[in-house]
C-alpha cells in the first residue's frame, strides 16, 4: 500500500484445502505412486489411520486444551500435524475447519503464541493457541469456546495477514485495543517478552469490566517485569468507552510511536480520523475482524450455484457465499471481508450488487461472494 495511507488489514484465511508447506514434490510424487497401488483407498486414508494428523492434501491439528480465560472465551491449544510452517509472524492470523453437524465451517482467529524461532522448541513440543471469545452472532466462535473436547480434530489454513510486529522492533510503540482485539497484539507482546525487546511500550486496553480482560493476569506479571510496558486499562461499563481526543492526555508522545491498533469498528474509524489528522497515517497500523457494510437494498433473488448443481433463494442481505455454503456448496474463501480476493467466482447470468457500496454488477463479471448479495435472480460459476 502507498506510504501515507493508513494500514488496514484483515483476517485473511486458505481456501478450504490450503497450501501444505513448501519442499514436498518428493512426496507429493511418492503419494501418485502409491495411490495407483491403493485404489480404491487413497493414500491420506491409510494415513489417517495411522495418524489423524497426518495428510498430503490439507493441515490438521488436535485440540490438546482449552483454557477458560473469561466466562465468555477461552485459549485453544492445538498441535499441528505435518505440513504447518511454524515460522509465522507475531500478529498474523490462522484458519481453523471445525466439523459441527455435519458440516465444515471455517472462521480465522489471531495466534496468540509465540513462533517457533522464538521458542527454540524441539519438534515434539511444537502447538499453537488461538483464544476465541464466544459473540452472540458467531455460531463457530460459541461452539469453539464452549463444545470443543480435547483431542477433536480440526483442519488449518496456514498462517497469514499484515498486521505485525517486525523485528528488530520500533524504537517506541503504542498498541490501542479493545476486546477481544488484544489477542494479536498478545502474540506480539510475548514474542517482544521472548526476545528481550519489551521496551518503550504504551498499551492502552478498554473491555466492559476488568473481569472481562483477557489475559489479565499475564498482563500483570509483563508490566512488573518489564518497566518500559506500561499498560492501562480502561472499563467501559463505568468510564465509557476511550477518547482518542485525548491521546495528549495520556500518551502525549504518542505521535512518535508507530501504533497498532485492533478491536470495534468505531474504535478503528477513530483511529484513521485521529492520525489521518496528525498527518501521520503512515504510522498507524489497524486489523479489521469484520466488514464494513452499507444499508440493505433489494429483494434478494434465486442464486443457482451452476457447478454444485444446487439453487437457494435468498434476500438482499445475505452473502453469496453464506447462501451456498448453508446450501452445502464449497465455497473458496478467505479473508470473508472483501479484501483478499479469494472468493471471486464468475456471474454467468443476472446481477448481483456489493454489500458495501451498492454497486451492481452485471454478467460476465466476476464477483466476490463474501461481500456481494443476489439483485434478482443470477447463475454464478461455482
């Protein structure tokens, strides 16, 4: 992106079968020759039988535990099978496949640990943690929370996403959050913490009570061992919500300090206003978890999903792509936000018009089905 503009990124997941990691074409040739060997079983399922994490078409992981962190979320710990590149970045973002009821449904979380050069952890040690915070509209965050055991198998998407810390890290830092927006900047403070760089570093943090903060007590024991991370918490419930106004007030050098920002939407949105103002965007740095979408138009039409052979009937608000995977349809994602591009499938008839602006677009086009919606009845190549 252009220097001088504000850096927003988003949750970007795989497609439904990710990329496995790099240097396998020996495998990748030894598994044609046994396939022909193995038919009508295919390779992967021998392999599952004697590993469940063990595949050459997609990344699995095993739950180990989950660890309540608040009444409303908890940390997942998952080991992943072969193929996961542990070499990921502090603040990206993984995919996670859950089977519920028969289906696969795909959501992204922010890793919350620490990569694996910065662990020097031997093999057989190898997990990553996500924490999830359970939304009353988010039917996979509730049930990752609340109905997952230990030892569930789930599928992985390979870690991805802008939004990080690089290393060797800033002179001077300032993290805004909020929420459940803590946790990618959780793996970049741990990862700071591991690497001895915790130094000048401002947080600021709202959530609606201090029961409600994540990671609270770790959060603590930073703050005592590391002078430079100062960490102020602010409870919204009693205090109201933070006003980025009055960041002289309380950072008054905070247009020195490069700054991540993570949580609500109109936290964010005043975020760019407050730094787009400074005339210092380019020091702001922002993660979105949902998309921005304007009021509903139409009366939504009868989608046939061509390849899968299927048609739904659906209203003006509801996703292409939501339709077709209620519907059963595979549909390629990604970031489910209308950024990453992974969605785009082509409209062989009728219209559809983007959630986001309204704009309609019409046959022969291709269009994102995470953030586009049918404006009538249309055929879509998928």
């Amino acid at each position: 992106m252009a220097k001088n503009t504000i850096k927003t990124t988003a949750k970007v997941a795989d497609t439904v079968r990710p990329n496995i990691a790099k240097g396998t074409a020996g495998w990748h040739l030894l598994r044609t020759v046994a396939g022909r060997i193995t038919t009508p079983l295919l390779p992967d399922d021998y392999l599952k039988l004697a590993n469940p994490l063990w595949s050459a078409r997609e990344l699995r992981g095993k739950v180990l535990d989950v660890r309540r962190e608040t009444v409303d979320s908890a940390t997942l710990v998952i080991k992943p099978g072969w193929g996961f590149s542990f070499d990921y970045q502090p603040g990206q973002y993984v995919g996670i496949g859950l089977l519920v009821d028969g289906r696969w449904r795909w959501r992204s979380y922010s890793l919350t640990s620490v990569p694996e050069q910065h662990r020097g952890l031997g093999k057989g040690s190898r997990t990553i943690t996500i924490t999830v915070k359970a939304m009353p509209e988010g039917f996979l965050s509730t049930h990752l929370v609340g109905g997952v055991a230990p030892g569930t198998i789930v599928r992985l998407a390979a870690p991805q996403g802008n939004f990080v810390m690089p290393d060797p890290a800033p002179a001077s830092v300032l993290f805004v959050t909020a929420g459940s927006g803590i946790t990618p900047v959780m793996s970049m403070l741990r990862t700071l913490a591991r690497r001895d760089q915790l130094g000048d570093v401002m947080h600021l943090h709202s959530a609606p009570t201090e029961a409600d903060v994540l990671f609270a007590d770790e959060l603590a024991e930073l703050t005592g061992r590391h002078p430079g991370y100062r960490l102020q918490v602010r409870a919204t419930r009693t205090e109201g919500r933070m006003d980025l106004a009055q960041l002289d007030e309380v950072v008054p050098d905070w247009r020195d300090r490069q700054a991540w920002a993570c949580g609500p939407e109109a936290m964010l949105e005043a975020a760019e206003r407050t730094w787009a103002a400074a005339g210092i965007a380019d020091r702001l740095h922002l993660e979105r978890f949902a998309a921005v979408r304007t009021a509903v138009h139409g009366s939504g039409g009868t989608v046939e999903y061509a390849r899968a052979g299927k048609t739904v009937t659906v209203d003006a608000a509801t996703s292409l792509m939501d339709a077709g995977e209620a519907a059963g349809v595979q549909m390629p994602f990604g970031c489910r936000m209308g950024i990453c591009q992974s969605c785009v499938v082509g409209l062989l008839k009728g219209h559809v018009r983007d959630l986001r602006t309204g704009v309609e677009h019409e046959p022969g086009t291709r269009v994102q089905t995470c953030v586009s919606a049918a404006s009538g009845d249309c055929v879509l190549d998928v």
